[in-house]
C-alpha cells in the first residue's frame, strides 16, 4: 500500500467520489491540505472573499447538476463558523455539500488554543454528520462515511474538521482499491403505489404537488409523464419549479401565500385531491392548514420518513425517492391506460387552464420610477428557457416567482426555506462554475446583494461570467412591508445622499462604481423603456470581458408585493390584469405561445 499524509489521501478520495471543484479560503490550520491540493493536482479551487460565500458557492455548484456535491474549505475558527448559515441553507433544502476545516493539534482541543473551537458540536444539528477526526487512519473512512450519507436517503450537508497534526501525519492507504460506498433511498413497493392511484381514481379533481425532492432525484421526466398519462395538473413547490415547463399545458401554478399565481391558489380551493412528491408542506405553501386540507384527500411521498406528517397527517403516506416511486407510477398509470380504466381528466384540466389564461398579476406598467412588475416583464422577454435563475428573499424574489417563467429543473435556484440574505452572490457563481455555458441571471434587492457583494470579485479574477439584476428601491422592502401590521416603517430605509455620487439621486450606494470597483461591469437604469437594452448590452458585456454584470434597476421606493395569510385570503395590492396588454408574457405561457414571443406564430 502507498504511504501518504492524510491529507493527501483526503485529495484523492474527494477526486474518486467526483469532486472537481472546491470553493474556500486556506489558512495556517488547514494549509497541510492546501498542499496536498497543490502537489496532486486535480482539483479546481475558486478563491471565495468569505467564507461564508464558500459555502454557497459549494451549495450553488450543487443545485446546478444532478450529482454534484460542492465542497467547500477553510482553516479552524471562525472559517468554520462563518460556513454555518450555508450548512443550515443546505440542510434546511436537503442538498449536500460537504464543508472541511482545518482545526488546531489534538492535544490543543481542551487547552482553549487559538481559534480551537469545537465546530463539530456547533455544526451538529445542521448536518447529517459533523466530526473532528482525531485519528490520522480515520480521514479515510470519515469522508467515505461523508459521501455516503449525503447521498442517501434524504440528502444534506456533512462537516469534516481535520486538526493540523492530523493531515500531517502520514497512514498506509490504498487508493486503487478505494471505493464509494453503497447509496441506500427508500424505495415504494408497487402494492403502495396502486393504493395511491386507487384513491386519486376515485377523485375527481385531483392535482399533484411537486417539490424539490423531485428535482434532487433528477425524476422530471416521469413527472411529466405521470402527469400526462393521468390527465392530472401539476402545482410545483418553489423548490420544485421548473420539474414542469411553466407552458405545458398541465402546469397549474404555484400555490402559497407569497411565491404563488392566484390561479393556482384557486385551483388548489378547487381540488378534492393532492398526491405531494418530494414536498415538505411548507407553511408559505400552505397557509393555514385548516383551508389547505378542507374537503381534500392527501397522499404524501417523501424520502424522509420523519417527514410523513410532520405538517399534517395525510390520509395515505408513502416513504420513498421520488424517482423510485414515480418509475411505479408510471408504470402502473400505463397499465391503467392499456386496460381503458383510466378517468378521463379533459374538463378538469380545461378548468385549470381557463383560471391560468385569466387570473393574472399586472406587469405591464410605464411609470418613472419603474414599477418592479416591469422588470419581470422584461426578463421574460429577454432571456430564453435555458436561463438558469438565482435568487434567495425580499420582495424582489417572492415578486420573481409570480413573475418569471421557468421550463427547466434546476433553473430556478433559491435557498428556499433559510433564505440568508447575500446567498445570490455566491450561490450565482457556483451555479457558473457547475455549468459555465449556461446564462445565469441572478436576481437581488439592494440589501441581499450588498451583503456579500464582494464576492463579485471571485467572478472577476476567476472569469465566471454572469448576469446580475438588481431592483434597488434603497429599502429593505420585505420588512418594510411586514411593518405595515406595526403601523412603522422603522430602521428599515438604506436611502441616503451619497456625496459621491449625486447622479443615484438619494438612493444611498453606487452599486454600479462599487461592481466596477471589484472588477466587474455594471449598467443603470431608471426608465422602463431602458430594461431591455440594457440587458442586452450586459450580454454583450459578458461576453466581451468574462466577468459578472450588474444591471441595476432604479425602483419607486414603495411596492407592496401580493401576499396574505391564507390560501383564499392573499391581497392584490396592485391593479390586476384585465386585458392581454397588462400581462403579455404571462399570457403568452398560460396561452402555449412560442417563448420570446408575445404572438402566436
């Protein structure tokens, strides 16, 4: 067997278990990795600003391609516990990354050494497992362990922390035979699987609710044909958008009290029937419970077993992958058709998709200041259906996703549950990373995209190319909304007059010489008619200099962004559409038309 440092065996396992990239930052405790990254070769490092931004790049980079684990590197101390927030955004999303720190001597752990904290306790609840390995001859196994688990069962986050004698050390270790592990998903039995399709038989306004779990399972495709198969619309969760095309026609439309369509909240109020795979029944999906569940039949599919109501307790519950179970589905749907037992869903699906061509959000505005619903507008037009979006809270993301298209899986990518303001930033240029031919346009209000804008600077040294929309109404507008039921508008407003830059009238910093400063580009708008050149001229920019590009969108200062606090009570703030010119590319998805254009053809 060949003689190496740990180290150098944590190098080569990381290579055999698929790793290409890491993200991080070295430091005297983990520098004996650094150099053995360094003496092997293999690996790809991006050279994060933050560790923190480590963290979400490795979490982007793992959202962009079914099979990619980010990992993410820093020294001991506070490295680790800035990488914190982005263990818990992926856990609280079930996607695994795997985050290595360097620590101090084992003989230092209880002596209070410098920057000795025990991260592996502060971790703990957040990943599926954290360990400070104290046995050279344990690093091996550890990170074989690690894999592992992040891929069985329901995926999530796993914390090596390495102490500096530890790597050091030198073990007898046999790379040619090494091997992953085994992955262990619970799997649906077919006798499960008719038992669910018997009670959605006997429905007769059933609707699927698709969640990330069918995303991470890379099972898409079978939704879809599922649902063809059946007739049965489709709602997907925010974490399951894009697992159907926003234009097929059995596309229903999210559903929630923020990140929804008001035709498919009413859909959901139409139904007797939800058949939820991967999903979690997020409380801004479901409101209150006592609405969501009225008069409705629930069957739940998840790969968590903890998960099977935890929310609610369905009537049928089915532990298992989604792939797994929805190979079943599929297989047991056809045998239904082949047999002429199948219900015909044809006036039901119709309705679905008479309230999608109808109950539509207005986008079309003209005003100075610009109205953020145009800026969706404008997107839509601008960018085609491989656009790959990032975002992750505020008004401007909860507004995107009533707004938006998406007609891919993991095209629209957000740390869904956490929400950690400055994830865009980051998580946008692991996602470039993973897939560097791709458009990648992420999506920020000024407060998220000033909380970790200098990881702008990553994308331009490493040229990682992406475009980058901020809406910035100098408000943290979110809360501000929020407010409302306070009667305050307090410690919320980030206007001020920037004595270096009159020309942002009032509107507090220079977003656009800050990205330059960083080395990147950047455009401003502040009329309507101004979007769309402007992001076509940050296209052009990208291509020319292979840096990130920032388009900032001057806002009026005040939006309130529909929401409610029940699935039937959501307020319209703002007029609705009533006419195809008020909302033209929302109805050109709901009516089929060719994407980017506003016509039939």
């Amino acid at each position: 067997m060949a003689r190496m440092t740990a180290a150098q065996a944590a190098v080569e396992i990381l290579k055999r278990e698929g790793t290409t990239h890491v993200f991080g930052l070295p430091g005297a405790a983990i520098n004996p990795f650094y150099s053995a990254m360094r003496t092997n070769g293999g690996l790809t490092h991006v050279l994060a600003r933050h560790v923190e931004g480590a963290s979400h790049m490795a979490e982007g980079y793992t959202r962009a391609k079914a099979g990619n684990i980010g990992v993410c590197v820093g020294t001991s101390g506070p490295a680790g516990t800035d990488m914190i927030t982005g263990l818990y955004s992926a856990a609280a999303d079930s996607i695994p990354i795997l985050c290595i720190t360097g620590q101090a001597p084992v003989a230092k752990l209880h002596k209070e050494d410098f920057q000795a904290v025990d991260i592996a306790s502060i971790a703990a609840p957040l990943t599926k497992m954290a360990m400070t390995v104290l046995e050279p001859a344990q690093v091996p196994g550890a990170l074989q362990q690690a894999f592992h688990l992040m891929r069985s069962g329901r995926p999530g986050p796993v914390l090596i922390d390495l102490p500096i004698d530890v790597q050091m050390a030198e073990i007898e270790f046999d790379l040619e035979t090494y091997q992953p592990l085994p992955v262990h998903r619970p799997a649906a039995t077919r006798a499960q699987i008719d038992k669910a399709l018997e009670l959605l038989q006997a429905a007769e306004r059933p609707l699927i609710v698709a969640g990330g779990g069918v995303i991470n399972a890379d099972a898409d495709a079978l939704l879809v044909e599922f649902a063809q198969l059946t007739g049965v619309p489709v709602v997907p969760t925010l974490m399951g958008w894009g697992a159907i095309p926003d234009d097929h026609p059995l596309m229903a439309g999210m559903v929630g009290l923020q990140t929804s369509h008001r035709y498919g909240n009413a859909t959901l109020l139409e139904s007797d029937f939800v058949l939820g795979i991967g999903n979690r029944w997020a409380n801004r999906h479901t409101g209150g419970l006592d609405t969501y569940t009225r008069g409705r039949t629930f069957v739940h599919v998840d790969i968590e077993p903890t998960q099977i109501g935890r929310v609610f307790p369905p009537d049928y519950g089915i532990v298992s992958d989604a792939r797994t179970a929805l190979e079943l589905f599929v297989e047991a749907a056809r045998e239904l058709k082949a047999a002429g037992t199948l219900r015909d869903r044809d006036d039901w699906a119709g309705s679905c998709r008479q309230r999608k061509a109808t109950l539509l959000r207005r986008t079309h505005f003209d005003q100075v200041p610009v109205k953020p619903q145009r800026v969706y507008e404008e997107m839509n037009k601008a960018f085609g259906r491989d656009t790959r979006y990032v975002s992750t809270i505020g008004l401007s993301q909860i507004q995107a996703a009533q707004m938006l298209h998406v007609y891919r899986p993991r095209h629209w990518i957000n740390a869904g549950q956490a929400g950690p303001l400055g994830w865009t930033v980051p998580a946008a240029l692991g996602v470039a990373t993973a897939d560097p031919d791709a458009t990648v346009v992420a999506l920020s209000g000024d407060y998220d995209f000033q909380f970790m804008i200098e990881e702008l600077a990553v994308g331009a040294q490493f040229q990682i190319p992406y475009l980058h929309v901020v809406v910035n109404n100098a408000y943290l507008g979110l809360i501000r909304q929020a407010q409302r039921g306070f009667d305050m508008d307090y410690c919320v407003q980030l206007s001020f007059d920037n004595v270096n830059a009159p020309e942002v009238g009032g509107y507090g910093v220079d977003h656009v010489k800050v990205a330059e400063g960083l080395g990147c580009k950047a455009v401003r708008v502040f009329e309507p008619d101004r979007i769309a050149p402007a992001l076509e001229e940050a296209k052009k920019l990208m291509a020319e200099h292979r840096v990130p590009v920032v388009v900032e969108v001057i806002l009026e200062r005040v939006t309130n962004v529909s929401m409610g606090t029940e699935l039937d009570n959501v307020t319209e703030f703002e007029e609705v559409a009533t006419g195809p010119d008020h909302a033209p590319t929302a109805l050109r998805v709901a009516l089929g038309w060719p994407s980017g254009t506003g016509e039939r053809t």
